[in-house]
C-alpha cells in the first residue's frame, strides 16, 4: 500500500515537472506551425521587409522588430545609470533605516501592474514630452522612457542585491589602505559583482523587450520605420496587442504568429545568456 | 591640485550623482504612485462594486463585472497553478536534488519561462484553446495565467523545500514513514510559511496581467461568471477603458488601476510580513 502510494507520488510529481518542459516545447512547436505559412511566402526576409499592407496580403516584420529593439535600447540607456546609482545610494551611502525603506519601497514598486505604467505614459508622461518635443508626444522615445521607469525598480533591487555579495572584508581592507568611497566601489566591489551587474542589466532587458501592456499606448501603432525617435512607430507586442483580433486572412494570422515566434527567440536567447553566462555563479535572483 | 584632493574631489563627485540618481529616480516612481492614488481615489465609489459596466453617459455604472470576471480568472489560474507548481518544484527537490541533470535543467527552463513575454503566452493559448473552439473563454484566460504561475511557484517551492533542513527527513525516514508521507508530513510542514509567501507573491504577479488575457478572455460588458464565454477583467477593461474617448470610462480605468495595484501590493505587503515574521522566530 505505501509502496504504492509512494511510487504514485514519485511519479505525479515528475508528471508535474515535466509538464514545464512539455509546455515550453509545445510553446515553440504551436507559434512555428502557426506561423508556418507566412515563414513559406515569406521566408527570413520577413524580418528586414518594412512594408506591413494586410490590404494587400504584404506582411514585413521589420519596423516591429526594429521598433522593439530601439525602445529597448532607448530604456536601457537611461534605465542603467540611475539603476546603479540607485544601487550605490542604497548599498553604500544612505544610513540602514533610510536603505531599508527606500529598498523596500522600490521592491513594492517593481511589482506594481506595468499597464499602471502604461496608463501613466499616456495620460502624464506623454502631454509632458510632447510640450518638450514636438509632435504629438507619441513615439520609440516616450515608450523607452515608459519602459525605463518600468524596469527600474527591478534593475535596481537585482543590482543592490549583486552588490551586497562582496564580502565585507574585502571592503574593510581596502578602506584600511585609506581608499576612497568611490575607488573601494570602483576596484572592489564592481569587480566583485561585474558578472552579476551585467547580468541583472540583460534579465531587466529581456524583460523590456517583451513588455506590452506599457508601451501599447505610447508607441503611437505606424507601421513604418520612423525618421526620428520622436514619431509614431511600433513594436512587436505592440503590433501583437493591437491587430491580433483584427487579423481577417489567414496569412495576416500567420504573420502574427510569425513576429511572436521572433520575439520569443529573442527573448529566450537573451534570457538564455543572462542566466547562464553571468548569473551562474551568482546565489539565484528571487525575482 | 593634490592627488589626495583629486581623489576626494572624484569620490564626492560620484556619491552627489548616485545620490541624484536616486532622488530623481524615486522622484519619478512616486509621481506615478501619486497619480495613481489621486486619480484612483478620485473616481472610487460604491457604484463601482455594485453596478456593472454601462456605456459612457449612462448612470449607475461601475465595474462588479470586471471584478467578478478577474476574481474568478485569478481563483482559477491559482487552482491549476499551485498545485501544479508545487507538485513540480516537490519533485526537483525531493526527487531531484542538486545533482540530478533533469532537475537542473527544468530549472533553468523555468527560469526562462518566468521570463517569456506574457503577451507570447496568450497567443499560444489563443492557437491551442481559443481558434479551435471559435469563441474566446474565460478558460483560456486560466489557462495562460495558470502557465505563467506554474514555474513561479516551482521555483520558489524549490528553494523553500531545499531549506528544510535533511537531518529532519532522515529522523521520519529512520520511524520508517515512507517518503511520500515524509514529504507531506515532514517536509511540507517545514516550509510552510515560505511556501505560503511564495504562492501568495505568485497569485499578486499574475493578477497584474493584462497581455495574454487580451486574445484569450477577451472582455464581456456583462456579467457573466460562464468560464465558456468571453470573461471581463479588471486589467483588459482598464486597457479599453484608458484607450476610449469617453471621460468616465478613463476615470474608472484609474479606479480599476487602483483596485488592481491595492491587491498586488497588499499580497506583497503581507507576504513580507510573513517572511520578516519567521526570521523573527530564529
């Protein structure tokens, strides 16, 4: 009876294990034969044709996909530097009671809906930059500045978190030789946590890239590739969020599917190397 | 200038920007904060509890079946999803241990699936349990909150069972229980609190998704607790309310936000309690 019992448990809970390799294949397999069509009429030149006309059965993936990466980039640029510095403020500078409630508030922050930021970038962000910028404030900028915001709290929790794994006592030695705040962080600590900083900046990458809800609002939804940063573009959730129930033929379907199937490859690859190239050695993020 | 007032100079330079990068940071993180509690509060009422969605103009109209519709996709993704989750995060620590090659490997799958853009997980779930049957279904929402939560409460499950000290199996082991009896009655009981906080910060994370509820649940401007049909959310009704022209539907888009973010944190909140309870105890 137990040893039934216990070999029924085993197996259930390998079942249970499995299915999360199960699903991830199925996840591959579904969106490639989804796509399927579209991947024959158009093959890999899908991804550097601009032209998107389901008007006339042309599908190109290529502002989406370039959409996704400027705004990615764009929030990167600003999201890294004030997510370190933010990570040295709490780490180094601010007295514990000040740390704690800073680093507790921006770890509630993190989890906070991303289409609350998305909703925050139509109404008040995007007015604001408009008045700044011109046009009508809708464009890769506003959305990467949205998607910085966004990753920021999560940058910055992972990257103090990297940075609370030197050991003291390197720190303390160096402090004894009379160095500065800033060469201890710039020759200790950074070279300590090198790996787990670089890798932190990928995972919050990978998130961004495949954010929807907080860009759809802001990318302005133009199917072209926009001749400043500033003007109405879109990227591949965006295009997803937008037409996916508006798709009428079948290889606007399947073209669809074919931007989704980019986007996971993206996003699994870029995941991929954050966890294995630089966390590996790093005590698991919770995330 | 002297090497020493260089060096000092640098070092000031470099903790008045960090400083300033926080600041500024946390200045921009509290405006959204404050917008949201401003507009929130502003537009909350008990016709949003008590009257369902109505077309701009028409009075009383509030939000119940938004509320009913996300209460019963975040229930049902949670009964699929924990006791999956755990069952898969029992099996790579008890089963799996450290050194086993599948275990390791279907944990950093799920580390990978923790990350996979969440509108790629409507779309499959759009091909497999949407397009066959014709129809959106609040099913299908389940389903695709169910698979983003499945390896969350793996993970942690993982990491709160491999806490529960080995000396504590062997002693039920050595009484002669059989180890499905050890696990649940041992070993589960050992992790329990930080179990408990990881569904609970699970449950908190999938209630925040709007992405795969887009293609799956669809909206419903009735209400309607059939899990057959399209199912309303909070999260999809702010997407179109917020995208409308109409005045009052942006105003209880910012009071579904609210609702939304009062839960998630709440979760987060009390979920931190729990932790910060326990290391009390040690």
């Amino acid at each position: 009876m137990n040893r039934t019992m216990d070999i029924l448990f085993h197996n259930i809970t390998r079942f249970f294990a499995l299915f999360v390799l199960i699903v991830l294949i199925a996840l591959f397999f579904v969106l490639f034969s989804e796509a399927k069509p579209a991947i024959d009429a158009f093959g890999l030149q899908f991804v550097t044709n601009s032209k998107w006309a389901p008007n006339m059965d042309i599908f190109g993936g290529y502002p989406a996909i370039y959409g996704s990466i400027v705004s990615t980039v764009i929030a990167m640029i600003i999201a890294t530097p004030v997510a370190v510095g933010i990570a040295i403020f709490l780490s180094e500078l601010a007295p514990p009671w000040l740390a704690a409630t800073v680093g507790m508030a921006i770890e509630l922050l993190a989890a906070i809906p991303s289409i609350i930021y998305g909703m925050w970038g139509l109404f008040y962000l995007a007015p604001l930059l408009r008045d700044i910028w011109g046009g009508n404030g809708l464009g890769l900028a506003t959305a990467g500045v949205v998607l910085s915001i966004m990753i920021l709290p999560f940058m910055a929790a992972i990257t103090r978190d990297a940075m609370k794994t030197t050991p003291s006592i390197l720190k303390e030695s160096a402090y004894g030789m009379g160095a500065t705040r800033w060469e201890v962080l710039k020759d200790v600590v950074i070279p300590y946590v090198k790996s787990g900083i670089i890798g932190s900046i990928i995972l919050a990458l990978g998130r961004a890239i495949g954010e929807t809800m907080a860009v759809t609002f802001v990318m302005g939804n133009a199917h072209k590739i926009p001749n400043s940063i500033f003007k109405p573009a879109t990227s591949i959730p965006v295009t997803l969020a937008n037409e996916f129930t508006e798709a009428d033929t079948d290889l606007y379907y399947s073209s669809l599917f074919y931007l989704a199937l980019i986007l996971l490859i993206i996003s699994f690859t870029v995941i991929a190397i954050a966890k294995f190239w630089f966390l590996r050695n790093l005590q698991e993020q919770k995330i | 200038m002297t090497l020493q007032n260089r060096r000092i100079l640098i070092n000031k330079t470099v903790m008045v920007l960090s400083t300033a990068a926080a600041i500024g940071g946390i200045i921009f993180l509290f405006w959204i904060l404050a917008v949201l509690l401003f507009k929130g509060f502003a537009a909350l009422n008990f016709d949003i509890f008590m009257y369902d969605m109505a077309p701009p103009g028409r009075e009383p109209s509030g939000l119940r079946n938004a509320l009913v519709g996300q209460l019963m996709l975040v229930v049902g993704a949670s009964a699929i999803g924990v006791p999956a989750g755990v069952l898969a995060g029992t099996y790579l620590s008890e089963y799996g241990g450290k050194k086993s090659r599948l275990a390791r490997f279907i944990r950093d799958i799920s580390d990978i699936m923790m990350s996979t853009p969440s509108i790629v997980i409507g779309a499959f779930v759009y091909a497999v349990l949407v397009a066959p049957f014709g129809h959106f279904s609040g099913w299908a929402g389940i389903a695709a909150l169910a698979i983003m939560m499945i390896p969350i409460v793996l993970r942690t499950t993982d990491d709160m069972l491999q806490l529960v000290p080995g000396s504590l199996r062997e002693a039920a082991i050595a009484l002669g229980a059989p180890k499905y009896k050890v696990i649940i009655q041992v070993v589960y009981r050992g992790a329990k609190t930080g179990m408990l906080t990881g569904i609970l910060l699970s449950i908190a994370r999938i209630a925040g998704e709007t992405a795969p509820l887009l293609f799956t649940s669809f909206s419903n401007n009735f209400y309607s607790t059939d899990l057959n049909q399209p199912i309303a959310s909070l999260t999809v009704t702010m997407y179109n309310y917020a995208t409308s022209p109409y005045e009052e539907w942006i105003d209880q888009g910012w009071a579904a936000a609210l609702i939304l973010a009062l839960f998630v944190l709440g979760a987060n909140i009390i979920g931190r309690i729990i932790i910060r309870k326990r290391e009390g105890e040690h």
